[in-house]
C-alpha cells in the first residue's frame, strides 16, 4: 500500500486524473470504477477540464459504479446513476451506455447482483477504482462486519452512515435503508484501487485502515492485502498516521516513471 499525502483535495484531483489520463493512454479500452459523494468530485471535475481543453477522451472507456440506493427511482438526483450523469458523464465523452451501475430496482434483487458483478468480468475487470472511506471504515457501502470475501448484494445501512449522508437529502428521513454494493471481494479484484480521504473527521478511519490490523470490523483494511493500492489524503485526513513522515519521504523520492 503506498500512502500519498497531498496539501488538499486540489492537488489530489490532479494526482489521480493523471493516473486515469495515464490509463487511458495505455490502454485501448479502459475500465474505470466510479464511487459517488463529495470526496471523488475533485476527481471528476479535473477529468472535465482536461476534457474540455482537449487533452482528455473517455470515448473508449467504460465505467461501472460502486453501489446504488435501493427504492429511489432512476431519475431520482440523489440516486448514484443520476450522480455520475451529472457529475462526469454530462462533462465527457463517454460512448452511450458505457457507465453502469447496479440494478438496485430490479424485482430480483439477487439475480440482478449477479448480473452486475458479470457484467465486470465480461468487461475484463476494473483497471482503476475509485474509493472514498466512511467515518466508520467503510468502502463502497461494506460497513463494519463485512465479509472481506463479500461480493455485490443487497446491505443495511448503519444509522451513523446515514446520518453521514443525510446532508444530501432533505432530512435523515429520507436516506434509503437500504443498498446494493459491491462486495470487499468484488473491489479488490481490480487492478488498481485508490482511495481517497478528506478532512478531519476522516483521519481516524483512515489511521485505522492504513496502520491497524487487517480486520472486517474496519472493512477498508482490507485494502493492505491489495498488490496496488494508493490512498491519497490530504493534510487533516493524515492527522492520525504514525507513519506520516515515513509517506512523504517515500513520495517525495519516488521514481518519477513509476506514477501512481
């Protein structure tokens, strides 16, 4: 795991646009993993920017999303597909329907899961996953006690996790119960995982999955086992991490050639 301590949420969009624009390069079809919230949009809208001066094409990428709340509809603009459309898709040139995400509507909820996590394999597996970490330690929406083998299902939301996104709705009331997630299993199947972690109020949770033990009661720890995983923090976020001086010494010696 290689830990990269950034001044803010600035510095880190561009770090990890360059690590996708790298991808995109490198690759003739591309398969990015897309999360939802506030913590990737510096991401999202480096990706516009470049794209809108012309130094960036999604045309052959695709993409598929970390999780979905179950029972909002569709269009509704809290659900995570209107998200991503509004966020990334309407700013880049993603062919149609080359973002998907899961089907946290469908009458069999089950068979939809395995559908999706089929999808991925079709698709040849994600090349780079984006990721954020709940206060609890949660990635996707894996809370605490999580299987680390766990693939795509349905999950019960913890009361803290939506009280966390609940600034996003117009009361506590209105957070959904429940969602559809990839599994720690499913995430840690792509070749590239990146975390992302702002703020003070995530400086514990990420201490805790970067330096504590490998554990489901801290499901993000689990990305210690991972063969390339980056975790990008910013100044507060790394308030916690023993090792601090240990990262920026490593990072700032890094071979150039070896990106992120």
């Amino acid at each position: 795991m290689e830990v990269v301590i950034v001044a803010d949420r600035h510095e880190a969009g561009g770090l990890v646009a360059d690590a996708i624009a790298a991808l995109v390069e490198r690759s003739p079809a591309p398969v990015l993993g897309l999360a939802t919230g506030s913590t990737p949009l510096p991401v999202y809208r480096e990706l516009a920017r470049r794209h809108a001066s012309g130094r960036l094409s999604l045309a052959t990428a695709r993409a598929f999303l970390l999780d979905e709340y179950v029972g909002l509809p569709a269009d509704h603009p809290q659900a995570y597909r209107s998200f991503i459309r509004r966020e990334l898709e309407a700013h880049v040139d993603f062919a149609a329907d080359a973002v998907q995400g899961p089907d946290a509507n469908a009458t069999d909820i089950p068979a939809g899961c395995a559908a999706y996590e089929a999808a991925i394999r079709a698709a040849g597996g994600v090349d780079l996953q984006l990721l954020g970490i709940g206060t609890d330690g949660h990635i996707g929406f894996n809370e605490p006690g999580s299987s680390l083998a766990s693939r795509t299902r349905i999950k019960t939301l913890t009361d803290q996790t939506r009280r966390d996104n609940s600034r996003f709705f117009a009361s506590l009331d209105e957070v959904p119960r429940h969602v559809v997630t990839q599994g720690i299993g499913t995430i840690l199947e792509a070749s590239h995982l990146v975390l992302l972690s702002f703020g003070e109020a995530k400086a514990d949770a990420t201490a805790r999955a970067v330096e504590g033990p490998v554990t489901a009661m801290v499901p993000a720890s689990a990305l210690q086992l991972h063969r390339h995983a980056t975790v990008v923090v910013d100044e507060a976020a790394a308030a916690d991490l023993r090792l601090a001086d240990y990262y920026r010494e490593t990072w700032a010696h890094k071979p150039s050639w070896q990106g992120l």
